[in-house]
C-alpha cells in the first residue's frame, strides 16, 4: 500500500484516486496508479457539462468496460448511472458536445493524415466506410484524459464523494480486476493478433472499399447539386457566386420570372441616385414635352385643313 503521504485526497481541485495496479510475472512488484477526477468545465459550455466528470492520468489500457466497471462496482456506483465515456483520442464526438461544429478548423488540424475534407467531416469516419482495424484493442496516450458522462448529476458527485472515502479509508482498488479477461491480451498475444490483422480477409476489404466508394460518389453529387443551386442563386446584394463549370440560367421559367421581379424591386429607391441619372431623367421629360407639343401641332393643322381658318372664341 502507499505510504501516508501519498494518500492525499486532492490536489489543485482535483480528487485522488490510488489505483493498485495488477502484479505480473514480468514484473511482480506492487505499483500504484493516480487517477485525477474533477467536474467537467469546459472552454465552451455545453448542456451536459453539469452531469460530466473529468479524468486526468488514465491509464494507459483503459477502456469504456474499465471505466464503467471501476465506478459501478469497484466504488459501489448503482449499475446504468454511466451514459457515455468518452477518450481523448476518440474519433466519435461525446454526447451533447457541440465544440467540433463550432469549430471545425480546430478539430481538422488535430489529424496530420491526410483526408477528403469536407463539409460533412471524413468519408473515413462514416459507418463501414473505413478499412479493417489491425489492432484487436485500442491503447489510450499515456497520461491522457476522458470524461465520463452521467445520467445526473447526482451519480457524478456520488463517484466523487465515494473517492474521496476511499482515499480516507486507504481501500484498495485493483485497476482492471474482472475486465481483464473479458477484453484482448495485451503483450506478446497483441502483437501476434496484429500480425493476422493486417491481412484482412478479402470479402470483407471489398465491402470496405465498395462502401468507401459509394459514399464518395453520393458525396461528390451532393456537392454538385449545391454548386448548381449557388449558381442559380443571387445573395443580397444581386450577385450570383462564381463556382466551377460556369454560370447557369434559372432552370424554370417561373424560377426566372421571379428573380427579375426581385431584381426589378431592388432597382426601386436607386432612381435619382447618381447625378448623372439625374441629366438623364431631366433630358427624357424634355423630350417627352416636346414631342407632345409637336403632336399636338399637328393636330392643330389637321383641324384647320378641314374646317378652314380657325377663329378662336
């Protein structure tokens, strides 16, 4: 067991966990692990962050079976009280967590790898678009973080409360006992596994491809159609967007017929604007006054050549 300094309940906000670590034949020592938990407060506010914990110092094997197994049974948490859990290095946004969407940029240049970037994220992240795994289990950075999502807030500060107790009372939690031997081995059975892994069968790496094509295909199209529309589509100001393959006319009549009248009522209100429109409008009504007074002379000789001398009254 750790010494009494080491069992300190907390340090900078965050509640201490000693996790005994399980001995193995290669290395039969006693080792300890620190867990650091503290309610989740991230940079951007989600809704569920009230309901959240923050795990600082996972262990480097730790899944979603550890996590669930560890605060359910090991520290008497009630069983279904965990929603989602979710790692550093997961590929999946957490529930509830809109920090991707709001900004994309960031998330994109996590990846070094190069991908079809687009506005609906990686084709390789779509469901069977991606090739077969080559490791049987996932490996978390070392060091890294998780938060673990609950169905209130209550089962959150109960996870809390109950480490500190334990922490007090100096128990003694095996980290992973009982979840070992239902996961993949790790060591020399890993590596082994990962030898067979890396020639997939073939069925399955022609229905990854087929997936991966298909889903580029409807991705391409789908693009395509949105440049149409953006082409077809003048913004506020009456401009249409100069997008690849050309301007194109509205492809209805009616279509057509109602961008000219929304064109025609932007024009409204811009008369007289400039001074040159105004010479211009100044120069059409003289010409229109004078080209009524000749009409109106030439009335004037009709009627005299049909009646004679005209005397006015």
């Amino acid at each position: 067991m750790p010494s009494e300094q080491d069992r300190h309940s907390s340090i900078g906000g965050y509640t201490i966990l000693t996790l005994s670590l399980p001995l193995l034949p290669s290395f039969p020592t006693p080792a300890f692990h620190h867990l650091y938990l503290a309610p989740h407060e991230p940079k951007i506010p989600v809704p569920t962050a009230a309901r959240t914990l923050f795990l600082v110092n996972v262990p480097f094997d730790a899944t979603e079976a550890h996590i669930k197994h560890l605060f359910s049974t090991q520290l008497g948490l009630s069983h279904g009280r965990i929603e989602d859990v979710h790692f550093e290095a997961d590929k999946k946004p957490a529930i509830g967590d809109d920090s991707a969407m709001l900004n994309p940029a960031t998330s994109a240049k996590k990846s070094k790898k190069r991908k079809r970037i687009t506005t609906h994220g990686p084709i390789e992240e779509e469901e069977g678009a991606s090739l077969p795994t080559s490791w049987d289990r996932k490996l978390q950075r070392i060091g890294g973080t998780a938060t673990v999502l609950f169905v209130d807030r209550a089962s959150m500060e109960a996870v809390i409360k109950e480490a500190k107790r334990t922490q007090k009372e100096r128990r003694e939690i095996i980290w992973g006992s009982g979840v070992e031997e239902k996961l993949p081995k790790l060591g020399s059975s890993r590596y082994l596994n990962h030898e067979k892994l890396r020639y997939p069968d073939k069925t399955a790496l022609i229905e990854s491809v087929n997936a991966y094509m298909t889903a580029f295909g409807e991705r391409e199209a789908s693009e395509a159609r949105a440049q149409v529309r953006k082409r077809q589509q003048p913004d506020a100001d009456g401009f249409i967007t100069v997008t690849k393959g050309g301007r194109t006319g509205p492809a209805k009549q009616e279509a057509a017929q109602e961008l000219a009248k929304r064109q025609k009522e932007k024009q409204k209100g811009l008369n007289d604007f400039y001074r040159f429109q105004m010479r211009e409008n100044q120069k059409a009504r003289a010409g229109e006054l004078m080209r009524k007074f000749e009409e109106d002379k030439e009335k004037v000789r009709k009627m005299r050549e049909r009646r004679g001398a005209f005397k006015p009254e």
